[in-house]
C-alpha cells in the first residue's frame, strides 16, 4: 500500500490483548480495567484482517499485547497467522516472562524475529521498573532462546535515576550472546519519568566500546539504527522516535486488540475494523476502506509538539 507521501506500507504490528502481567513505570498503570472480552477480536476476525491485508501488501506482521502470551490460544493464533498466503515474516515482541514454555513451538515454526522487553538486570531495579519479580524468568527465558537459536533483540527503555546505570551492563549482552540490543527513547505518556536521548545512549556506550560505528546492514523490518563493535556478537541499537523523528520512512500502521486500525502511533485517525467485521461487511468492502484510510496516513507524529500517548491509550507494544 501506498500513501500519500509515496510510503510504502508493508508491516502491520497487531496487539492481540489488552492485558498484561507487569506494570511497567512507563507504560500501564497499577490499576487498570480490562476491556470485556466481546470488545476485544476475535483470532478469527484477526486473521480475517491479516489475509485482507496480506492482499494489499501487508508482508510483515509483529504480533504484540499487553503481554500476548497472556492471551491463550496465542501459539496457535501465530501458527494459523503463519499460513496466511502472503505474509512472509511474524514476529514477536513479549517481555519474556512467559516465554520459556513456548520456545520449543517458536523454534518448529520458524518464527523471524523474538522482541524481549528487559530494563533491568537487576532483580530490585526489575521489579521497582515493572512493578513485579519476574526478572529470573525473563533471564532463563534469553537463555534457553539463544540456545534454541531463536533470532532476539533485546528492547530497553534508559530512565533517569532508575536503570540509566545499567546501559553498559546492557549492552554488554551483544557481547555474551549473539543478540541486538536496542535502547528505546522513552516516550511522553504522562508518566513523571525522564527518559535518555539516543545520542546520549551511543556516547555512554562508546566510553566503553570506542570503536563502535554505523552498521547500515537491515537487521530487520523496523525504524533501529544499529552499530557494530569488535567485541560484539551481536550490535547495539538505537530507536530514537523523539530526536531523530524517522517518520518519512514509516512502514507501519497498527491493529489495536479492539479492532482499531491505527495509522500512527500517536495520531488519533484510522478505522474500526471490529464494527466493518461485525456489520456484515464482505473482503472486498474492508479491503476498500482499509486502502482508503492507509492512503491518508498522517505525514508525521506530533510527539515532538508536545503531545502525549496517553498510559491508558492500550495502543499495544
């Protein structure tokens, strides 16, 4: 699909549920109301969508949360998503503390990519960020994936005065296992936290490895700039939505576990799928409105303006 500024839009990020089993500073709140489950999709409906999708080009499919292995029927759903003629790459982002019973599955399907969500490597950090002790979990869990061969990334959002100290120790797991480790710009949801820069994320990390430069090689199907040392395995990674504003190359659009396509992270605009699915709408009628909409996606988000994405957007990882 195509634009209106001659984008290119192949990849479809699609949260499967709304819930979650940690309580992330920086993304939900403690307390927060689960939506009824005749408002969330149906695996049928979402993959009804995806074979829509893979027609209009749709080649890339990250499938997300809340936390999707809270959902059940999440490996299943992925295998079945797997079939769709058209899709050629599913991937994965968790935060890994439900991960470890399902890596046999994810290694036999072949699955492109596994994103595990790790702030800390420490077990009291972990839990003050998250608000929950799963920091050991999400640690066998690397551990078994790497061994079973999986492709992962590591995903870490630097805050100020609760993990900043640790992005050396993180990025050092490229230098144990043969991983990208990407830090994450924390982005404006209201929360009083401050987050670290990219640029100011790459300098900390040169102090320790002085070589490190540019690696432009695609080492997969999202915005991360990635570098390369010497004495890495793996490369470092930056995704640097507030400084370095990556919206002109903008693959993506977004599926809301309730059936909201979102044509941009922040931006409010899009189509509710669930009430075209729901009404008795053909392939052919969603088709049309779905190419419509993803024909007028926003330029450019509005972050930088001041805006915020809300904590209780359930916009999905």
């Amino acid at each position: 699909m195509q634009d209106l500024f001659d984008r290119n839009i192949d990849y479809l990020r699609i949260s499967i549920t709304d819930r979650c089993n940690l309580r992330c500073k920086y993304c939900m709140p403690e307390v927060l109301s689960d939506i009824p489950h005749d408002l969330i999709l149906r695996y049928e409906e979402i993959l009804r969508i995806c074979a829509i999708m893979s027609k209009l080009g749709i080649t890339t499919v990250k499938v997300t949360g809340g936390e999707p292995f809270v959902r059940r029927g999440c490996m299943d759903f992925i295998k079945r998503l797997k079939q769709i003629p058209g899709i050629e790459h599913i991937t994965l982002t968790t935060n890994g503390t439900l991960l470890e019973g399902h890596i046999e599955a994810l290694s036999a399907l072949d699955i492109a990519g596994i994103n595990i969500s790790l702030d800390s490597l420490d077990a009291v950090t972990y839990k003050l960020i998250t608000g929950r002790d799963e920091m050991r979990s999400v640690w066998r869990s690397l551990h078994m994936a790497v061994e079973a061969g999986l492709k992962i990334k590591i995903n870490c959002v630097p805050i100020k005065n609760l993990n900043d100290h640790e992005i050396i120790p993180i990025a050092r797991l490229a230098e144990i296992f043969p991983i990208d480790v990407r830090f994450i710009e924390l982005m404006p949801t209201g929360a009083k936290l401050e987050g670290i820069s990219a640029s100011e994320i790459i300098d900390i990390i040169k102090s320790e490895f002085a070589d490190l430069s540019p690696d432009l090689t695609p080492r997969g199907f999202g915005p991360a700039r990635y570098f390369k040392s010497g004495s890495l395995k793996g490369r470092i990674g930056v995704i640097d939505a507030l400084s370095n504003h990556f919206c002109a190359a903008c693959n993506r659009i977004r599926l809301t576990s309730e059936g909201f396509l979102k044509l941009c992270l922040q931006q409010h605009g899009g189509i509710d799928l669930r009430s075209l699915l729901r009404s008795g709408a053909d392939d052919a009628q969603i088709q049309q409105k779905i190419a419509a909409a993803v024909r007028n996606k926003p330029e450019r988000h509005l972050l930088n303006e001041g805006e915020l994405i809300t904590k209780k957007s359930r916009i999905g990882g």
